[in-house]
C-alpha cells in the first residue's frame, strides 16, 4: 500500500523482488518492525527529506530499510541494564519537543514499558543513526557508577562499520588514528578535523580492517556499476569524543557508507543508502574495582553479510 501511495509501478512484483534482495523481509514482524518504519518513512515524504520516489526506491533496492525497530534487551545487573539500541531511533524526546510522527519510538519509551515506575538514566551516548549496545540506569547510584565507567575509560567499546572505498591499510593489520577534533565554527551539531595551528579535542581509534569487498551485495557485484567498493572493519575509540569514530575514518579516507554528514553517500545524494552502517557491537565494563570481573554485551550486527567479497585480486588496497 505504501509502494503504492508513492506511485511505484507494479507493487506486488516488486515485493518478489524485496524478498530476492533480502529473504528476511517475509519473516519480519510486521507490527512490531514493518509497520513502524513504514510509518517513519511517510514523515520523511512529508517533510521532504525524501521524496517518493527515492523513498520507493530504496524500499524496493534495499528492503532492510524496513528492519529492527525492536529494542532488545540484551543484559542486566542491579539497576543496570544494556539493550540493542535500532539505527534511527532517538534515545528519547528532548524537553520542548514532540515526536517527529505519532508512532516514534524511543529507547525512553521502551525501558518505561519495560521498568514501570523507574526513571531512566543514560550512561552513554549513540547517535540517533547508530545501532548497537547502550547501557542504562534504573537508579542515581547506577547512573553515577555507568556514567563513570565511561569517563574514567574502563569501558572498553568496539564497533563495527561499512565503509566506503577501501582501506589502503593490509587486512587484519590494526591501525592507530589520532586526529584532533573541533566544533564547526557556526555552532552546528557537525563537527571537523582541527588544523594543526589550532587547539583541538585529542582523540584516538584503533581500526582493523576485517574484510573488503562491494555493496550492496549481489551474485555479480563486482560487475554492477551500482556497487561501491565498501569494506567492514572493527574500531576501538580509546576516547569518546563527539562524532569521534566518523571524523577518523572520515580522515582516513574511508568514511562510514551512509554518513552524508561526513561524505559517505555512494551515489552523491542522501537517498543512497538505507542508514549509516554504525554499530556498537561490544561493551566490555568492569564489575568491581579492581578489573578483576567484568560483563561483555554484544548486539549482533546484521550488516556485515550486506559486504560481497570479490574474486581473488578484485580489489586494490586493502589485504596488499
């Protein structure tokens, strides 16, 4: 019906095709997922950050796009609690703000029907475009210790992450980047690699480049003009800076495939990717003072199998 609303031709015909392009799509709850990101969808029609026919195209070419909008709880201990945050999602509505369309969901609304009664607390911090592991609070004495273990750095993270062209670094072979950040100077959300005469936020990610290869995956990848050489590597920010892991990959020449803040649009518009291919894969905390415990969270990441790997030789860079 949405296909339909959009004026895409023969809508039936291509859900043949969806379920081709992502076999998934038949099993995928539909009130709980579908219907959702249908419903996100149509407010970006509405408010012209995409227009029909991009938004009907990238349904049909991209079918995940109607994925994982379920908040996952994956771990609890006292009042902590980490869940699988979805891509999109906000963490909650900012005070002064209403919700972008009636059936937005948040993490806050989640853990409200999840923990009645008890307010929720952030102890990090996703952006709205990432996916992956979040930990939360149910109680001030919680927060304070979750928050802590993220400023003092005894939580360790790691991510994964598509990116757009390929990395001139040998595969397996892990990368040091410390380029220094800064504010944009109109005071925007973006932020930007300091110059080397100017101060700027320190930073530090160790990146690995785990395979490469082309996206979106298909039969005959290589040969489609449509694909973009793509590859997925594992990066471990040792700071937390704002938008750090985007801005260093961004540096390094390889930015995050769907991060159209900082060059990642395959196709040069915003309507070339179904999300920003960032995912907290792994928070590893300490559970008492001395290290000598700790918890390890995953939230599985779906995207890596959306990577083909090319015949032997294909691509330059990356594994020479």
């Amino acid at each position: 019906a949405s296909l339909r609303l959009w004026g895409w031709p023969s809508p039936s015909e291509s859900f043949v095709d969806m379920c081709g392009r992502w076999p998934g799509l038949s099993l995928a709850p539909l009130e709980e997922d579908v219907l959702p990101r249908l419903a996100q969808l149509e407010h970006l029609v509405r408010e012209a950050v995409l227009s029909a026919d991009a938004c009907s195209r990238l349904t049909v070419e991209q079918p995940r796009i109607l994925s994982d909008y379920t908040v996952k709880a994956l771990w609890r201990s006292g009042d902590l609690v980490a869940v699988n945050k979805p891509f999109d999602m906000r963490i909650d509505v900012p005070k002064g703000e209403s919700r972008r369309w009636p059936e937005e969901k948040t993490l806050s609304d989640w853990f409200q029907a999840a923990h009645p009664g008890e307010k929720v607390r952030f102890c990090n911090q996703l952006d709205h475009a990432t996916s992956g592991v979040m930990l939360m609070a149910a109680s001030k004495v919680a927060g304070r210790l979750g928050s802590q273990m993220f400023e003092s750095r005894k939580a360790r993270k790691t991510y994964w992450a598509l990116v757009l062209g390929t990395p001139p670094w040998p595969l397996g072979a892990e990368q040091r980047l410390t380029y220094r950040l800064a504010d944009c100077p109109d005071g925007g959300f973006a932020r930007r690699v300091a110059r080397d005469d100017e101060p700027g936020e320190e930073a530090e990610t160790f990146v690995r480049v785990l395979k490469a290869g082309f996206w979106p995956r298909h039969e005959h990848a290589e040969q489609d003009p449509a694909c973009v050489c793509a590859a997925l590597v594992e990066c471990r920010p040792h700071t937390g800076r704002r938008h750090q892991i985007r801005l260093h990959l961004a540096a390094a020449g390889i930015p995050i495939l769907g991060d159209d803040t900082y060059g990642g649009d395959p196709y040069g518009d915003k309507s070339g990717t179904y999300r920003m291919f960032l995912h907290a894969l792994r928070l590893e905390l300490p559970l008492d003072g001395d290290n000598a415990e700790s918890a390890t969270i995953e939230a599985p990441c779906d995207f890596a199998e959306e990577l083909s790997e090319p015949p032997l030789g294909e691509v330059e860079g990356a594994g020479t």
